[in-house]
C-alpha cells in the first residue's frame, strides 16, 4: 500500500471549506464552538537519579473547538495550546455525509486505537481526573502510540436489535516518526515525507441506546519511519478493547491494550510484545463532589525492544483523586499517583482547575 499523501487532503479540506460558504443561502447551516482551557500544577518527589524530570512544574493550556455544518458537508477545528507557546492544529476535518448515519472524514484527527482520547480528546475537563492512562498519553508526553493521524476515516452507526446500536471507525491514514524525542505525529501543514501508511478500526457497541453499558474493540496496524536512530522503521499491530458502566452515581472505566512490535535494525530485525490493562472509578459523592482511583499495568515490559526507546513511559501506577465543581461549567481537581517508569517508581501530586465555555 502506497503512502497516503498528506498534501492531497490539505488540497481536499480547502475545496470542502469552500463548499461550505458556497452552499445556497437558503441551505440549513449550523456551527458550534467550545472553550477549555486549565491550568495544572504537579510535584514530583523521590525521582530516580537521571531522569530528565522536573520537581515541580506549572503548566497551562487551552483548547478551541469549532464545527460547522450545511448541507451534508461538514467542517471541524479544534486548536491546542501549550506553555512556552506551543500550538498545534490538533485536529482540521473535513468531511461528506453520505447518509444521516455515516460520513467520511479526510483530514487530521487523533488516532481511534485506545479509548481515552477519542472520548476527552484535550478538554481535561470533560475528564474526572487530572490524568490520563500511561498507555493513552498523547505522543508529546511521552506516549508509546500515535496520537494523530492524517488521512481519511469513515464513521457510521448500525442499528442492532430493537435498541442496540454499533458505532465504527474505519481510517487510513499516514503515520508519524519516532525521533529522539519519541513519537512524532504528522504535521497537517508540513507532513513529515517518510511518513508511511497505516489503518484503524474500532467498534464500539451500546446494548441500549442512552444505557449504561458501552462495549468497544479496535484494531491497528502503524508503519513507523525513524529518523536518526539505530532503529530503521517500526511495524506496530495494536489490538485491544474497552468498557464503561454508568450506574446512576458511579462509572466504571476499562480498557486492554496489547502491542506487537517488529523493529527493523541496520542489519538484523527484531520483535517484542507488552499489554496494558488500566481501570478506573468514579463516585458522584454529592452534586459537586466526587472521588476517583484508577490502577494500571503492563506486563512483557522488561523484554520488549520498543519501550526500551521510552523511559519516561508509565508501566504501572495507583491514582487517587479528588474532583470538586465549584462553579458551573468550572472544576478544581487534586490527584496523588505513584508512576513507576524504567528506571523506578516515584510519587506525584497534581492540581488543577479547568473549565469549559459556553
């Protein structure tokens, strides 16, 4: 399979955003915006010796959110940014729908392998926690997975039975680079050239529709080109599943992730797997109290050659938070954790605000 090129769906998303201000003026047109922005404050104690990692650390952030529709083509923004003046177009979507349940996307969007970020995406607040699951950290952070891609992606809902319904997400896209700095997620603007093709899919299935249980599986394949490494590319299969369980004032979050990895070497190749299972708790105490926990953990960490390329990646951790909603639309947050990464355990302590606009 050739690569996909991320200039062609640049040149496509232009001529959609041109259709929709084309439209006739009689045309049904909607839009919608969010705003999330956070600040996150963190302390690191008893970190091993070497680590590049600082003791305490303030970090803001904020993300905009834009839709559009008219007719049946559709447009969506959404724009982070970081400290120091880091900013990125997360993701830039256009898309056709072709029928009122299904609607091809080309564009840059994150990656659909996992469960956290499709559901968070960047609004923290939208999250109970202060952090996210090692194995779904963003690529920036650190992260063993692509966080974006950029390419095409097909999603659409089936009716199942008298009140199921299934939810899936089909993508081919082109990858990112694993650098020095870890993973590198494709550029929309100006796409790395050795970037390669890859393909997604993930199914998510609700027993009944509005119920409080959500099933979902998904399955990848990444190519991932490294750039001024021993290691030459990676081939990546990406499989696993998920669950949520909503009972009035508690929700239960799971998911499993398993990695194949075949690294190819100046002269040799070489194989590894892990697996990532996490699960968190949430508990509505009050309106505007709750409590959380999650624990996670890897196994095959030790013998796989691609972590190895990942010190900072977070193998197993307990989590215990507390999340207050002080004003509407408004949350004060405060999380303990232990991470343990490749060169040993150490504790954090995090707070945060958020908030979410309109």
């Amino acid at each position: 399979m050739k690569p996909l090129s991320p200039t062609l769906f640049i040149h496509l998303i232009a001529l959609l955003i041109l259709a929709l201000h084309t439209v006739p003026a009689n045309a049904e047109s909607r839009s919608d915006y969010l705003f999330f922005a956070n600040l996150t404050g963190t302390h690191n104690a008893s970190v091993p010796a070497g680590v590049d990692l600082d003791h305490k650390d303030w970090e803001p952030a904020a993300t905009f959110l834009y839709t559009q529709e008219a007719e049946r083509l559709r447009l969506f923004t959404e724009l982070h940014a970081a400290k120091e003046g880091e900013g990125e177009i997360a993701r830039l979507q256009a898309g056709w729908r072709f029928t009122p349940q299904t609607t091809l996307w080309a564009g840059r969007f994150h990656n659909p392998q996992g469960y956290w970020n499709t559901q968070y995406h960047h609004g923290t607040y939208l999250q109970t926690s202060i952090s996210r699951p090692g194995i779904e950290r963003f690529d920036d952070e650190g992260g063993v997975l692509p966080s974006h891609f950029i390419g095409l992606q097909l999603d659409g809902t089936e009716d199942i039975g008298a009140d199921g319904g299934l939810r899936y997400e089909f993508a081919l896209v082109a990858s990112g680079v694993l650098s020095e700095e870890g993973l590198e997620s494709p550029a929309f603007f100006m796409p790395q050239r050795s970037s390669k093709s890859t393909a997604s899919l993930r199914a998510t299935y609700t027993p009944t529709e509005g119920g409080p249980l959500t099933l979902g599986a998904f399955l990848g394949r990444n190519q991932l080109p490294a750039d001024d490494l021993a290691v030459r590319e990676v081939t990546q299969v990406v499989y696993g599943t998920y669950a949520t369980l909503d009972l009035n004032a508690v929700r239960l979050i799971g998911a499993i992730t398993a990695l194949n990895n075949e690294l190819e070497l100046t002269g040799r190749d070489t194989t590894g797997s892990f697996a990532n299972a996490y699960a968190q708790a949430e508990y509505l105490a009050t309106p505007v109290w709750s409590v959380y926990g999650r624990i996670e953990g890897t196994s095959g960490d030790d013998n796989d050659p691609y972590l190895a390329l990942f010190p900072r990646y977070v193998r197993n951790q307990g989590v215990a938070g507390l999340r207050w909603d002080l004003y509407d639309k408004q949350a004060l947050k405060l999380e303990y954790s232990n991470p343990q990464i490749a060169a040993g355990r150490y504790e954090a302590v995090a707070v945060e605000w958020s908030m979410i606009f309109p």
